[in-house]
C-alpha cells in the first residue's frame, strides 16, 4: 500500500514535468521522419528504418532515465519533500525502491508509446511488423532498468550533475565492454591489465543488451542470451537497490 | 508513559576539515502527556536538529530517544505521531487534498475514512476553498497550514512542529493557537520550537530554552519567570510638612509624585517608613518580567 502510494506519486511527478514531454515530443517526430532515410537505403529500407527506429528507442529511454532518474531521489532531499515521507512510518527502503518502481512505471509508459508509433510508421513505410522488434526492445528496457538502479544509486550521495555525469560515462563504458576486455587480453602490462579486467568485471556489461544488429538482420536471438540478460539486469539492480537502500538508510536527512 | 524522552542526546555533525560542530550537547528532557510544550532558542540553537532527530530523520551521535514509550525509529511510534518540519516544502505537483491523500496512505488509512477526514481538516485549517489547487500555486501562509493539516491527518497522539507559526499572518496565528489548544483539550501532547516568544507565553505549560546545543532551563512558564527576584514600583506624596521625603533614591516625577523602585524584601520596610512619616502612597505596581527579559536574561548569562 504504502510502496504502491510512493510509486504512484514518483509516476505523476515524472509525467507533470515539461521534460518527459519534451523528449517524447522529440522522439516521436525522430521516428517518424525516419521515412527520409528511405531513398538512401538502396532497398534495404526495412532494415534501415528498423536499425534507426530501435536505436533511436533506446537512446532516448536512456536519455530519459539519465534525466529524471537522477534528479528524482536528489530533489526529494534538497525541496526536503523527503521529510513528508521518512517522518511517517515508511521505512527507508521502501521509499528508495518505491522511486525505483515509480521511474520503471514512467520509463515502461514512455517505452510502450514510441514502440506502438513505431510500428505505425514501420508498417506505413515498408507494410511489415515483425515481432522480433519486441526481443530488441525488451532487452534495451533492461538496459535501461540497470541505468535507472544506477542513477537511484548515485543520488543518494551525490548531486544529480554528479549522478548524471557517473550514470553516463558508466553507460558510455558498459556499451564498449567488450572492447575493454579484448584490450586488457592484448596488453602486456600487467597493472594496465589488471586494471582493465577490474573495470571490465565491474561495469555492467551493456553491449548483452545490443540485439539490434541481429534483429535487424532477422538472425534468431537464441533464448539461452535472453534469459542470461534477464538473470544479470536482475542480479545488478537487486545488487544496485540494496546498496542504495543501505546508504539511504544510514543517510541524515 | 512519557510522550517524549530524551537522555543524553548528543549530535555532532562531523567536518572534513576544520572541527566538527556540535549541535546537540549531552540534552536530557522529557515531555509530559497532554501537554504543550515549547522549545526556544535562538536561530542555530540546535532545535530543529533535536525536532529532527525526535522525528527520525537525523540519526543521534550519542543518548536515547524514546517516543510513545518506542525507541527513535519505531513504526507504532511514528504511527501516532505527526510532524511539520520548518519551512515545509511539498510536492508542487499535487493539490493540497491530493497531498493529505498521500499522506493518509502513508499512514495505511482506510480508504473509505480518508475523504471524509480530508475535507474536516482542509476545513480545519482554513483551506476548504483552496483543496483542489494546486501546492505550486500556494502562498507561503497557505503552505505552512497545509503542513499542519498533514501532520495531524493521522489523528496524532503527539505533535511535533518545528517553527509552526512562521508564514503565518496574525489570524492565522490566531487560529493556530485554538488548534493547538484545541488538541489539548482532546488529551494530545504538542511539542513545538519557536522564536516568537509572545505565542509560547499564551498556549505553553512548560518550555525549555535551548542555546548552543545545550538545555539552559526547563520547567513551567510561571514559575520561572516568578524565580526572577520582581522589583515593586511604588508612588506616594510625602506629608505636607516635609517638601522632600526621607528615601534618597526616590525621584520626583513630571506629575509631581513621587517613586521609588524596591525589590520584594525591602517593601515591607519602605512603606513603614513611608506611613511613619505621614506620607500619602498612590500605587504599588509589581513589575513583571516578560519571557523576553527572561529568555534574553538566560541566553546572556550563558554567553558569560
């Protein structure tokens, strides 16, 4: 009940603000002119639109959860709204997941909107709605969950200048992980080594999350992949909520 | 059971550089049922530290809290308890009903209750026309009411208010006070901090006055203030036959009386002497000590 009115809340604050509706606004038209790109595609306009469309899908949910995820846990402490909540009996934890869930609602309804415009503008340029775009989708919302777990992680000591900049080079440095590890294999120096591994084995490794390639190819995304990314997005924001949770709860306010 | 006990409460917060303030120093008080008690001190007092630290928001560097009998952080504690913190700031996204709706779920009320209650205490506090609009839109004064109706959406057995009466005009501060006392009648403790020590001297059984962290005094309104030794102002005509009168500190005042001020022990001699020598006295006026004279008494002697 308690956990259902603090999600609730942190859902109607994200959606009243001008930002979300700015970047929806935005992405919406994105796609949507996605259909110049069609004479430059040399009759792969499928591909190109779907490549486009998802990538675009993904940046922008990831813009968006940089954006407001990392303001939502600081500005409760700094309009000091937070003393509203923590006097009465709510335990700290439930407010930090109650803003973890209340930002999944806003990111999950954002998501859910530019997938359906999406495949409006996709049947409308090439007549196809392949199903394979929801694997693509679901996976970057996963990523896009662990982003979030990061930006409630990082408010709660920091500002949300910090937050969004630790958030964003984190995504930046996931996405090329695999490019860190064949690095670290190539390097011979043994601390440059180590150091790499180090980075490499704590950073999420966001590229899991990148099928966009293989959907767009219609290359089968093998179920064993899915159901590992499920259990790490799981496992890295369990790991990133309790952190959080802890820190909130020593925290003076 | 006490609806506040504090022992030994001590915070500090700590610096990186330089030393650590302390904000709270070694504080050991309690609050008796159903009565109003107001905290004073002036601005970095350490009051809204120790209204924080009772409402489970800051965390005690030493010493024990206990509320409703139940240690800080306790649930039933909190369950019964409401709290306004200073210069409240609410969700500028809801309106103010939305705002006590919220504050309802958080305390697991009924939903069938809520609107009901709602609406009384939107009355309460003069918001009735004003439910539906919304925070953002909210005058100072209109905030600070919403605050308390927040913190008494739950039907409190304890009141904690940190600077209740600040933002609010003259009736509003009127209206304040028969809430407050109101609440007593209903058997309900209210524990608030201050600086506008003309309200504490008219709604508070007992305060406290807090200065650099530390508790100077704690007790009854009255009988503090009747500690300090009051001096007598009395005025009197000498007989006819002396032109001056025998007391050398008396002054001759612009209405051609003349006065002398005694303190308590000496009164009984001066008027002796004043009837022995025929002396006609007009008023004997106890000057009394405002809290102000006593709060800033107490505030200076604990600087020297």
């Amino acid at each position: 009940m308690k956990l259902r009115t603090i999600i609730l809340n942190t859902f109607k604050e994200a959606v009243r603000k001008k930002l979300l509706l700015i970047v929806i606004g935005f992405s919406l038209l994105l796609l949507a002119a996605s259909g110049v790109l069609v004479p430059l595609s040399l009759g792969e306009e499928s591909k190109i639109i779907m490549d486009f469309g998802l990538g675009s899908i993904s940046i922008f949910g990831i813009l968006l959860a940089i954006l407001i995820g990392s303001q939502s846990v600081f500005n409760e402490l700094e309009r000091k709204t937070i003393y509203f909540i923590i006097s009465k009996p709510v335990r700290r934890e439930t407010f930090i997941i109650g803003k973890f869930l209340g930002l999944l609602l806003t990111f999950t309804t954002v998501i859910f909107i530019l997938v359906v415009w999406f495949y409006v503008i996709l049947f409308v340029l090439t007549g196809l709605h392949p199903a394979s775009i929801l694997i693509s989708v679901f996976l970057s919302y996963l990523e896009i969950v662990i982003i979030t777990a990061f930006c409630i992680f990082f408010s709660t000591f920091t500002s949300p200048i910090f937050s969004s900049l630790f958030t964003f080079l984190l995504f930046v440095v996931g996405r090329l992980a695999p490019d860190i590890q064949l690095l670290a294999s190539k390097t011979a120096n043994p601390f440059a080594h180590f150091s790499l591994q180090l980075v490499y084995y704590v950073i999420p490794n966001l590229s899991n999350f990148n099928v966009r390639g293989m959907v767009v190819h219609s290359e089968l995304v093998s179920h064993n992949h899915i159901l590992f990314t499920i259990a790490y997005a799981f496992i890295y924001t369990i790991i990133l909520l309790v952190s959080s949770s802890e820190i909130f709860r020593r925290k003076d306010l | 059971m006490r609806p506040i006990k504090i022992e030994k409460l001590t915070k500090i917060y700590p610096k990186f550089f330089g030393n650590s303030t302390k904000a709270i120093d070694n504080v050991t008080m309690s609050v008796e049922q159903g009565e109003i008690f107001g905290f004073l001190g002036p601005n970095g007092a350490g009051k809204t530290t120790l209204l924080k630290m009772l409402a489970g928001l800051l965390y005690p560097t030493s010493g024990q809290i206990w509320i409703l009998g139940q240690t800080m952080h306790s649930f039933s504690a909190k369950q019964s308890m409401g709290f306004l913190s200073e210069n409240p700031s609410f969700y500028n996204h809801l309106s103010g009903f939305e705002l006590l709706d919220f504050a309802s779920a958080l305390f697991g009320m009924p939903a069938e209750k809520k609107t009901k209650r709602i609406n009384a205490l939107l009355q309460k506090v003069g918001l009735g026309e004003s439910g539906n609009i919304r925070i953002s839109d909210y005058s100072k004064g209109m905030i600070q009411r919403l605050g308390i109706a927040q913190a008494l959406v739950n039907n409190p057995e304890l009141l904690i208010l940190d600077e209740p009466l600040s933002g609010l005009d003259p009736i509003g501060r009127k209206e304040f006070k028969e809430i407050i006392l109101s609440l007593k009648e209903e058997g309900k403790t209210v524990f608030f901090s201050t600086h506008i020590l003309a309200d504490v001297e008219r709604i508070c059984d007992r305060v406290g006055i807090l200065h650099k962290g530390k508790l100077l005094r704690i007790g009854e309104l009255n009988i503090l203030l009747s500690e300090r030794q009051r001096s007598i102002s009395l005025s009197f005509k000498p007989s006819e036959h002396r032109k001056t009168p025998s007391l050398p500190d008396a002054k001759l005042t612009a209405e051609g009386y003349w006065n002398i001020t005694v303190n308590g022990e000496k009164l009984q001699k001066v008027v002796a002497s004043l009837l022995k020598d025929g002396a006609h006295i007009i008023s004997i006026i106890p000057e009394t000590v405002s809290l102000e004279d006593f709060f800033v008494s107490e505030i200076e002697k604990n600087e020297t």
